[in-house]
C-alpha cells in the first residue's frame, strides 16, 4: 500500500534494488502505474530518467519478476532487474506481492544444466547424485542446451539465511557496500570475504 504523496511528481517511494529472493509474483494495481524497471545493469544511469520504463500491468494478469536467487541458479541466464517506485500526488497504489525464497539454510549455486564443466563439457548430474562431465556427442545433450550454448560457471555457492539477512541489515541501516551477487561471482582472482564468512554465520545460527 501506498498513500498518495504531497511529494514531487517523479519522487521516489521504494529506492532502486533489486529483488534478494528467487520469483517475485506481483498483483499490480490497474490504476496507479509507480513501478518502474532499469534499462541498465549498473548503477551509473540511476538519475537518467529516461533509462527507466514503468511497467503497466495488463488487468487481470500478475507480474513475475526474477530474483537474485534465481540469477544465480540460472548461471547469469536470468537476470534480477533492478526497480523502482515512484510516488503519486493523485492516486492511492496497491499492490500484493509474494516472495518465493528459498529455504534459510538452503546453499544457493548454479544448476548443473547452465554451465560447462571445466574442460569444456557439460555438467550433468548422475544417477548417483554425482555430477559427472559428459560431451557432446553423447544421448545426453539430444534433451538439453549443447556446451557451445552454456557457460562457465559464474558463481560460488551462496547461503541463502546468509545473504537475506545482510540484505535485510542494509535496507535498515547504512553497512557501505549492501550485498548482492556480484560478491559470489566466480570469475577473476579475488575472492569476496562474504564467501568464508557466511560459514561461521552457519556454524552460529545453527
């Protein structure tokens, strides 16, 4: 819910974020059209007005939008928009989201059909639970994305609990740099201290 505001048109009312979870499922309001999506992926276009295009919702349908979860589930294939909502000096809005999230002690990380394995093949989890590295000229990739489709593997595993409680701590609170996902991204040399850290977070909630 959102009251009408006495606030300049074009004021925000929710900053530009992104959505921490795996699916957000929207009920928008038909009359009162505030959420708005970035035409960008970083932060450098926040102020250009004309990067960001409101989302008008079709009566009758919901609006699905993908999550930082999901981004790292999808291997990068998913992206998690980043959004925003503008206030309205004329109109009430209300809108009913739910948030599917994963469970909190759940380790979130690339499934095995979004990247190749290191020397080239694809990921493929076995019958055994055991990933095993398969090419493709095998059955299996008739059923599936070829490795030319896929990537390397973009992300280390991420804790759920973890990462939802540190974004939660930046929405309150100024802690510097809020976390997102760039912070578990496998490529390059440096590791993030997120990394090692949300293991002894772990160790003491559980």
């Amino acid at each position: 819910f959102s009251n009408k505001s006495s606030a300049d048109e074009g004021t925000l009312g929710i900053s530009p974020h992104r959505d921490a979870g795996f699916l957000t499922i929207l009920l928008q309001d038909d009359d009162c059209h505030s959420l708005q999506v970035a035409r960008f992926e970083d932060d450098d276009h926040l102020d250009d007005g004309d990067r960001w295009v409101t989302v008008h919702p079709v009566p009758g349908s919901l609006t699905i939008n993908t999550g930082d979860m999901a981004m790292i589930c999808s291997n990068g294939r998913f992206r998690a928009p980043l959004h925003r909502v503008l206030t309205n000096t004329t109109k009430v809005r209300y809108s009913a989201p739910f948030f599917y999230n994963p469970g909190y002690e759940e380790l979130i990380s690339p499934f095995d059909c979004c990247y190749r394995g290191k020397d080239g093949g694809d990921n493929l989890v076995g019958k055994d639970g055991v990933t095993d590295i398969v090419t493709n000229n095998t059955s299996h990739s008739n059923n599936r994305s070829s490795s030319q489709d896929l990537q390397s593997l973009k992300y280390h595993p991420c804790l759920w609990g973890y990462f939802r409680a540190l974004r939660f701590a930046g929405d309150l609170t100024d802690l510097g740099v809020e976390i997102q996902t760039s912070h578990f991204k496998a490529e390059g040399t440096s590791k993030s201290s997120h990394i090692d850290t949300q293991k002894k977070f772990m160790d003491v909630i559980d």
